[in-house]
C-alpha cells in the first residue's frame, strides 16, 4: 500500500488528489493536508470582488467531498520537511500544525510514501509596507474573504460618487516591484470600470493602472505577438487600445514600496520615488515561499536541496544572463532531483528565471513581473505529477513518462472585462507555448502564431461563466468530471 500525501487544496493539490483517488485502488492512501477548509475558485474572486458573485457561489467545503470520495484530508499546515525520517520515525514524513478546534497549535508527524507539495505561493503583503488588505484604503481580491471586503468598499465607493460632485481616484495593479499575476489585477480595473459604466458614474472617477510591467500587456511573459481580427497585433498594443478606449492611465515600471492611506508611493526605473494618491486601491502583492525548512535523518539543515523560495524540481537553476536561458531550463515532471518521491506543479515549484526581461532601476532595484504559473499550467502540472506516481506505484518502479513543460504547453485565459449576461465583455487570449521558444519560432516573438490569438468581446464573457460553473462541477467531482480538461 502506497500513501501519497498533498499538501495544499488549491488548483494543484484538489486536482492531483482527485486524480490519485480516481485511477488508484482504495488499498492506497490519499491524504490531502491543508489549512483551508473550503475549495475556492479563484479566478471567479474577480466578480466576488465587485459584488456581482457571492462567495458561496465559488467556495465549498472540503471535509464532507473528501470523505464522499474517499480522501483523506486533515486541517493543518505544514512546518517542516523531513524527507529521510528521523531517530524515531524512519519513513519520510512532515511535520505539520494543526490549525483549527481542538488540533489548533498542536503538531504531529505525517509520513508519506509520495510527497506533493502544493502549497502555493505566501501572499506576501509584508513585502510592502502598509500593504494590508483593508487598510489605507487598499484591498485584494486574492482570496475570496479579502475579494469581499474590496466589494464593500467599491460598493461605497459608488454611493459616495452618486451624491458627490467631487471626483475620485482608483489605483489598481501591482503592489510590489517582483509581483505576479497582472492578469487578475488588469481582470479587475476592467470590471470596476464597466461598474462605474453600470451605475453612472464613471465620469467621476479618474482609473490608473500601476504595474512593475515595463510595457503594457507583458503579463510576466515578455508580453507576446498574437493573431487579432485577421492581423498580427503585440498584446502591448491590444491592452493600450483597450485601456485607451476606457479612459484608464497607465504607470508603468513602477515598484510599489509604501502604502499610506490614500498614497501609494513607489520607484521606478528611471530611479525616480514618487507617489500616487487614491480613494481606492487594489494592488496584488509578492508571491513569495513559505519558508519551510528542511532536515536529514540526523536532524541537519538540508534546506538547500528541497527549496529556493520556491520548491526545487527538474529545472536547469544554473545562473546565466537572461539572453542565455532557454526553453529547455524549465521542468518537464516537477519532481525534486534530491528527493524523488517529492513533486511540486504549480506555483509552489521554484522557475529556473524570469520569463519577463529582468529590469534594474537607476537605483538598482529590480523591477519587472515574476514568471505566472497559475491557472491552467498549475492544474495541467498537477495532472501530470499525479499521473507519474499513478503508474510508479502501479508499476512498482518509477516511471516519469507523463511529461510538460512551461516551454511546449499551451494556456488560454479568457480575463473578464465586464459582467453581464447582455452587456458583459471578455478578453479571450489563447498562448503557445506559455514560455517563449525564441529558436524555434524566432520570428513570431518566440510563439507560435497559428496557437497564439486574442480577442475581445461579449462571447468571452459567456465563455468565462460557462468555465465558472464547469470548473466548479469539476472541483465538487461530480459524474464525468474528468472529462473536462484542465
């Protein structure tokens, strides 16, 4: 009997526990380890975050779908790794807290045959100061809790815009100078705006997009070329079109580093400290890792070999210029090169560089995007790694046959521009590969063009909310799940 434990209940960690559970027989042990009690889809905190969505609508609990389908599951997070066992306990295992009732505060030890680590980024507000979610006047909508209270203050914001004259600003992007994930962020300026449409009043207030982005459109993937309408369009030049259309400014190559209430202040790449002021804010902070450390049997440090920030995997980390990393850096089955028994899809594996060109101020800050690997890369890794243990355990021997790449996969994403069933829009954006192969398709900006297209309209907004509710069908693992793709 084999027991295979997941870390982490997000995108990664629900889908390669529904996976493992599906294609192994019950005499193996899935346990699922996380300090969430509820799955969430997070792509839909977008519209949680201006009041159009409920979070009921895109969370459900754990507990009782685990038990129905036979998962294991325990409220607690992880404190530390021990991939060779100790003194007192010879298998592998982790050591993890337990967070809630009667287990609160309390540790114990996990053992595992099959480690996944899916834990996912650390929202690192701390990065910034004075960047807590509800404080001085700035919000996130990065979980659906925090989307919530940003739908409160929106809501307000309104009714104060419709018995004012006075006219208010809205500062919405990134809140750190090495942030990820622009795509929710420029998700949400979108669908704040068209609210102000929605409820007459978007010409009382003045929109700015501030991003660490040094061109429109980059995403933290060096931006790309794309088929639109016919013709070859940068996405630098798809996102001002959009953006110009709206009445959004834009503050680019800026390093947020200082919240105050009302006042963002920030550096850019010229070297320059400036500040913007706000009635409302919306900045996505740092990913960062979470810190865990690492020991051998004898209870020496081996940190260095399970993680850098980040989880180690089967990436190239050799230090080299940016002009010199290549496709072929990124990992193909997320497993630790150390510790084989131990995966890490999504966000939780360490990138070998940036995908964005890495940027320095004249002050020597670095300012630009860190590489994204949420959404689909992060449930289509997930499946992968869940599928190699599937056939080591059934083979007896370890097979790593199922293999992908960040540099040969694809992902679309279609961004909500605006909801509505009549009058809501989508930005639909389908990339390929997700890392861009400059050699192979060297005139095309690294990406395939025939794979790599965009557009805007109504259709993606049906799009978007038809994903909502398949994904969520999905998540619960109702009849036929698996057939829909990751």
């Amino acid at each position: 009997m084999a027991k295979i434990v997941v870390l982490g209940a997000g995108i990664s960690g629900h889908t390669a526990a529904a996976h493992l559970r599906r294609k192994l027989s019950k005499e193996h042990e899935v346990l699922v380890v996380s300090p969430n009690r509820n799955y969430q889809w997070v792509p839909s905190n977008i519209w949680v975050g201006i009041g159009r969505m409920k979070s009921k609508e895109i969370i459900f609990p754990l507990e009782p779908l685990y038990k129905r389908k036979g998962i294991g599951y325990k409220q607690s997070k992880a404190v530390s790794f021990h991939p060779e066992g100790d003194s007192t306990e010879a298998k592998p295992y982790i050591l993890v807290e337990g967070v809630y009732g009667d287990t609160l505060g309390k540790q114990e030890k996990v053992t595992y045959d099959y480690l996944i680590n899916a834990t996912g980024p650390k929202l690192a507000f701390d990065m910034t100061e004075g960047l807590v979610p509800g404080t001085n006047k700035a919000y996130s909508v990065c979980t659906y809790d925090h989307a919530e209270h940003a739908a409160t203050a929106l809501l307000e914001l309104i009714a104060e815009l419709k018995n004012s004259d006075k006219k208010l600003k809205i500062l919405i992007g990134t809140g750190h100078a090495k942030s990820t994930c622009q795509g929710a962020a420029f998700e949400y300026i979108l669908n704040v705006e068209k609210e102000l449409v929605n409820h007459g009043v978007r010409d009382k207030a003045e929109i700015t997009w501030i991003s660490n982005e040094y061109y429109l459109g980059d995403f933290g993937m060096d931006g790309m070329l794309m088929e639109y309408n016919g013709f070859n369009m940068k996405s630098k030049d798809m996102i001002e079109m959009i953006f110009e259309d709206r009445g959004i400014k834009w503050i680019l190559g800026a390093a947020v580093n200082k919240v105050q209430d009302g006042i963002a202040h920030y550096e850019n790449l010229e070297g320059e400290y400036k500040s913007e002021t706000y009635d409302f804010a919306m900045l996505i902070p740092a990913f960062s890792g979470h810190g865990f450390q690492g020991f051998d049997k004898e209870g020496n440090n081996v940190t260095e070999k399970l993680f850098k920030g980040f989880m180690i995997v089967d990436a190239d980390y050799t230090p080299r210029p940016y002009e010199e990393w290549t496709v072929q850096d990124w990992p193909e089955t997320y497993q630790n090169p150390t510790y084989k028994n131990i995966f890490a899809p999504g966000i939780a594996f360490a990138p070998p560089h940036s995908i964005s060109k890495p940027r320095t101020s004249k002050n020597g800050t670095e300012i630009f995007p860190a590489p994204p690997r949420t959404g689909m890369p992060s449930g289509m890794t997930a499946r992968i790694v869940a599928d190699n243990i599937i056939d080591s355990i059934k083979l007896g021997k370890e097979s790593l046959n199922h293999k992908g790449s960040m540099g040969n996969m694809g992902a679309a994403c279609i961004a909500s521009a605006g909801y509505g069933i009549t009058k809501g829009s989508g930005v639909s954006i389908t990339t390929f590969p997700i890392v861009p192969d400059y050699v192979k398709y060297a005139d095309t900006g690294g990406r395939d063009i025939k794979k790599t297209f965009g557009d805007i309209g109504l259709a993606g907004h049906w799009v978007k909310l038809a994903l909502h509710y398949a994904f969520i069908y999905k998540a619960k693992m109702k009849p036929f799940w698996w057939l829909i793709p990751e």
